[in-house]
C-alpha cells in the first residue's frame, strides 16, 4: 500500500439525484478551470448515455472521457470502477485530479470502500472529497422517499457521505425553504 498520500491520484466523487446539476457542475469545472488536466470517468444507468454530449464538448481529447454504461457504478458494476481505474494506472501520472460523476441512484460508500480497501485502487488512487449537489426544489422529496423491501434511500446516502454539499437550484425556492433544507441537510450529514 502506498505510504506517500501526495504520490496518489485524486478522486473526487460527484454524487446527487436525479437532475441535480452534477453534469452542468463537471461542464463548469472543465470549462473554467485552466491549470488542471482532469480525466473524467462518468456512470451512466441505461442503454444510451444522456450525458456524454455534454461532458465530451468540454474535452480537448474524447479518449479523456470514460463512460461505463452497464449501471450503477456503486453496486451492480463495482467490478467496472476497478478495471477503468486498473486501465488507467498507467496513465494516471497524465491527470492531476479525477472526478468521478455517479449516476443519480448511486450510493457513494461502495465507491469509497471500494477504492479505499482494493489494494489495485489504494495503491494508486485515494478520495479526495465526496461532493453532492442538492436540488435545493426536489431533494426534500427524495430524503423523504421511502424504499420498498427495506431498501436504502440513495439521496440520504449521497448527503451523509458527501463532506461536501452544494445547494443548486436556490433560484426555485423561498429563502426560508432555503434555510429549512440547510438544517436538515445539517442533521444528515454531521
């Protein structure tokens, strides 16, 4: 395992639900930063991946963007987050940060256990910040959200693992919904 935490490549997990922002906040990233080379490995759940054009535009190169579109790259297709970083090792001394954007439905503790206790991954990669972007409109909908057959709610997950929560959307809510949300937010993610 390495011992030098500067000598690892760090991976910043973008996480939120459904139409939170998370493409628009990588876009963002990518277009208005200039000194960084960031690889960008997105998971799409579905047969066609809806975010690839907007992420591939802001590339100077495609082979830079990485799309798993077999699922949910916190469950079903861990096993794909192992084999694209193990492909990347390589070339990892190539990009100073990787951002990770999650599907909307992911669940970010597999992600971090996985790279975290995978001697492949911990060996070469460590997580640098877990950030999810809030619908400030629709996520109090989705925290309250109760799952069939004891299942986990994956935007209660997003918000308790994330060391870092973005509010977007404040522009569709009233100061005090605003207000309301940070303090629950607040007795999820202590």
């Amino acid at each position: 395992m390495a011992t030098d935490n500067s000598d690892l490549t760090p991976i910043t997990v973008i996480t939120g639900f459904l139409g939170a922002g998370k493409t628009t906040f990588v876009n963002y990233i990518l277009k208005e930063q200039q000194e960084w080379k960031i690889c960008v490995l997105e998971n799409e759940f579905g047969e066609v991946s809806i975010d690839d054009g907007l992420v591939a535009e802001s590339l100077d190169t495609p082979e830079d963007l990485i799309t798993m579109d077999n699922g949910c790259v916190c469950c079903s297709v861990r096993g794909d987050l192992v084999r694209t970083l193990g492909q990347l090792t390589k070339r990892r001394k190539d990009f100073d940060a990787i951002l990770l954007e999650t599907t909307g439905l992911a669940d970010p503790a597999p992600i971090v256990y996985t790279i975290q206790t995978n001697p492949k991954m911990s060996d070469h990669y460590r997580i640098d910040s877990i950030v999810c972007l809030a619908d400030c409109k629709h996520l109090g909908l989705h925290l309250d959200d109760k799952k069939p057959d004891g299942s986990i709610n994956e935007a209660l997950q997003q918000v308790a693992f994330s060391d870092k929560i973005l509010l977007n959307k404040i522009d569709l809510v009233s100061k005090e919904e605003k207000e309301k949300l940070k303090a629950r937010l607040a007795t999820i993610n202590k």
